[in-house]
C-alpha cells in the first residue's frame, strides 16, 4: 500500500530579536501594542513590507480589546517606532491603511530601525489627525440659565 504524501505550506516564523525585546522602546509598549506587533509580525512577508494591512476591526477581534485601546495600540507602535504609515485609508474602495514595519527592509532600501532611536517622551512616526466631522449647527431659540445659588 502507497503512503499519502503530505505536502505542507510553507510556514512563517515571526522573530523576536533580543536587541528588540530588551529595548527601551519595546519595554515601553503597553501588552496591546506588544499584541499588535506581533500580528504585523505575523502577517509579514519580505515582498510585502510597505503595504501590511490590519484594520481597526481586524485588531479588535485578534487582539480581542475594544475599538479605542486597538487605535491607541497603533498610536503608541508608530510612536514609539515600530510601524510607519505608508498610505492612508480609503473607505470608497474598503482598504484599510497599509503599514510599513521599520525593522525590516522595504524591497532594495534598507531598514529604518527607528525604534532603536527612541526616547522617553519621543514621537517618532506622528500619525496624520484624524478629520473631524462637521456637525449640523443647531437652531432655535436659546434660553437663559436659571440663577443659582452659590455656595461660599
């Protein structure tokens, strides 16, 4: 009888260096933003670095925390270094934005590293503001205050 030949995909292993773990930046990262670096370590691909993409949704569910600690998480990894932005995100066409990973080369440039410069108090990579919306002005009479007694 044949034995069935398993052929098994190749796998990835998202490494840690010790230079990395033992630095200041990485010391400073709340365990959300550790979780989160190692989600971009896990999707990571040499020929894809520059346009690694995690959404807000996607990081809620993996890192199973609440929308704000999640974008606080990716905050805190561009700041502190680890990630830059590369381009923004596009809802018309439903792409989140897509992420570079400063430990690793980006096709022939070579990597950033820019969490091995950070400080205390240090803002590496700013991220754009977000664009707040514009609320409808509310009309209608306005009314006075009552008077209040003031304590003294």
């Amino acid at each position: 009888m044949v034995k069935p030949v398993v052929v098994m995909a190749k796998e990835y292993v998202a490494r840690l260096p010790n230079s990395l773990l033992n630095s200041p930046a990485y010391l400073d990262l709340k365990p959300p933003a550790r979780a989160l670096l190692v989600e971009f370590l896990r999707i990571y691909r040499p020929s894809r670095n520059g346009e690694l993409s995690i959404s807000l949704r996607t990081a809620t569910e993996r890192l199973n925390v609440t929308e704000p600690v999640a974008m606080n998480a990716f905050v805190e990894l561009a700041e502190h270094g680890f990630i830059r932005l590369r381009n923004l995100e596009s809802w018309q066409e439903r792409k989140a934005r897509q992420w570079e990973l400063t430990m690793h080369k980006v096709g022939n440039r070579e990597a950033w590293n820019d969490w091995m410069q950070w400080q205390p108090g240090a803002n590496l990579c700013p991220l754009p503001p977000k664009k707040k919306k514009a609320r409808p002005m509310k009309t209608g009479a306005v009314l006075p205050m009552k008077a209040r007694a003031v304590c003294q």
